[in-house]
C-alpha cells in the first residue's frame, strides 16, 4: 500500500486511474469537488496513510461508539455496520460475495488487497473493526 500511495504521490496520472477505475472513489470526487484536491495532496495522503493515524482513527471511532457493535453507536452514514456483518457462510457462498459490503469499505478506506482482506475478515468473522486493526499491527 505505502508503495502504491508513493507512486501516486510521484505521478497524478497513477492517481486518476485509481480514480477512474474505483466507483465510489469517482462518485465521491465528482460530488464533492474539494476531495479531489484533497487526495491530491501529497501531504495529506501521507498523513491518510500513517499507521498512527490510522491507529488514533479507529480509537476515536471505538471510543464514540462507532465500531465494534454493529454500527449502531454515533458515527452513522459512513461506518454503519462496519463491526458487523455476517458471522458464518452460508454453503456456497463465495467470501468476496458474503464479504462484499465489508469489503468495499476496506477499499474505501484504503485497503486494497483483496485476497489479504478475504483472509483477514474471515478471521474476524466479518468485523471491520477487528480486521483493520489486524492488518494495521500485524497478525
């Protein structure tokens, strides 16, 4: 990821690709102008990027009762959800399709790598909240 976001930083044309080939990120650049200035910024995706940050987000999130419990706490629209979610496959069930909502928001918030975020999300039953802290400090 540090190694994609570098690339991006060194070249704007890395970044309107990610842009163009990411729905949400499209929707959200186009409906709110300043965001593409803002993901531009070499300065702020460093700082969307460190660990610590990324850290102290989820603590606030945690503390405002926003994740870990269903998403029923106070940070609403964006994170609704995101400490819940399915708990078993059903028979057949691909996990990129059980995982498909946790998965976006993996995405939406940065974590890329599919394959990593499957495996990490089946070991947190479909916690989001559990799955990124698991990916931020290692297994």
């Amino acid at each position: 990821m540090a190694q994609m976001m570098r690339e991006m930083m060194s070249n704007p044309e890395v970044f309107q690709q990610m842009i163009d080939s990411d729905p949400a990120l499209r929707h959200m650049t186009e409906t709110n102008p300043g965001m593409r200035e803002m993901l531009s910024n070499p300065e702020m995706l460093r700082q969307m990027t460190n660990p610590d940050t990324l850290r102290n987000q989820l603590a606030m999130m945690r503390a405002m009762g926003g994740m870990g419990n269903g998403g029923t706490g106070g940070m609403g629209g964006g994170f609704g959800g995101m400490g819940g979610g399915p708990v078993g496959a059903p028979n057949g069930t691909p996990p990129a399709e059980l995982y498909a909502a946790q998965l976006t928001q993996m995405k939406d918030m940065g974590f890329f790598d599919e394959a990593q975020n499957i495996r990490v999300l089946q070991q947190c039953m479909g916690n989001v909240s559990a799955a990124i802290e698991r990916l931020l400090t290692g297994p």
